[in-house]
C-alpha cells in the first residue's frame, strides 16, 4: 500500500514471492522514480534471498534469487545511492561451514547481475540481524 501526501492509504497488495508467504524476513525502499526494490528471505524447504521490483506502474518483476545453497539466511536489506546501485545485505552460513551466520553483502552491476557473495565480518558470535543505510556522501553503512 502507498499512502500520498493528503490521500488516503491504497489498496494493500500481496507481493508475488514463493511459499512460505508471507516471507518470514523481507525489506524493501523506494527510488525517486517510483520503483519499489524488495528483498526476502524465503522458501519454504530451501534457505535463499531473493530480489523482486514493482515499475512505478504496478508490474511486479523477478523473482531473481541472490542466494542458494546456504544452510541458513535471514535478515535482508537493502539500501541504494543516488547513482541508482542496489546494495543487500543479510546473515547467512554456507552449507558445509560450521561457523554461526555471518554479515553478507552483494550489489548489482550495472548490467542488472548481481556481484558475488563478500563475507563483510567473521564473527565469534551468531548475527542475527543486518542493516544498511546510506548517509549523504553516499557511504554504506552496515550494522
């Protein structure tokens, strides 16, 4: 649902991503243009983070999956600069590893691919939530 300045709140409207749903971890923001960027945590047998966009005139696009064969995933996020970069960031641990989830951070290219996984931390500890902003001289922060 959007809500414009002295309007009324629209219709709600469900977001076309895979059982279970709803995604029991999602984000999303809006770019100046009206594009809606979404990130979710799903499936219902499989740990992946998936990236769908809603066109400013209601198309829902994707879903592009960013990350498979981990043996969990949660908490996505997802910033952009003003240059238009998508940036997502989320815990995980890849399959075979036996250390606890860690901070995941991939962008797009330009060319609309998304980059490989970088572990941004090791920690001793479990992360269990990520977050990303961006301040106005466009840095990534991660917390």
């Amino acid at each position: 649902a959007q809500k414009r300045v002295g309007q009324s709140w629209s219709t709600p409207e469900l977001v076309p991503v895979p059982p279970p749903s709803p995604p029991p971890g999602m984000n999303a923001i809006v770019a100046p243009d009206g594009t809606v960027h979404l990130v979710a945590q799903c499936c219902s047998t499989e740990h992946k983070i998936i990236y769908l966009s809603r066109t400013p005139t209601g198309t829902w696009l994707g879903p592009e999956v960013l990350v498979r064969d981990f043996a969990t995933v949660g908490a996505p996020t997802i910033a952009r600069r003003d240059d238009g970069g998508l940036h997502v960031a989320y815990v995980g641990s890849p399959n075979g590893s036996f250390q606890p989830r860690q901070p995941i951070y991939q962008f797009r290219l330009p060319n609309g691919t998304w980059s490989p996984q970088q572990q941004v931390a090791s920690m001793s500890g479990e992360g269990h939530t990520a977050r990303l902003a961006v301040d106005s001289a466009q840095t990534l922060h991660l917390v």
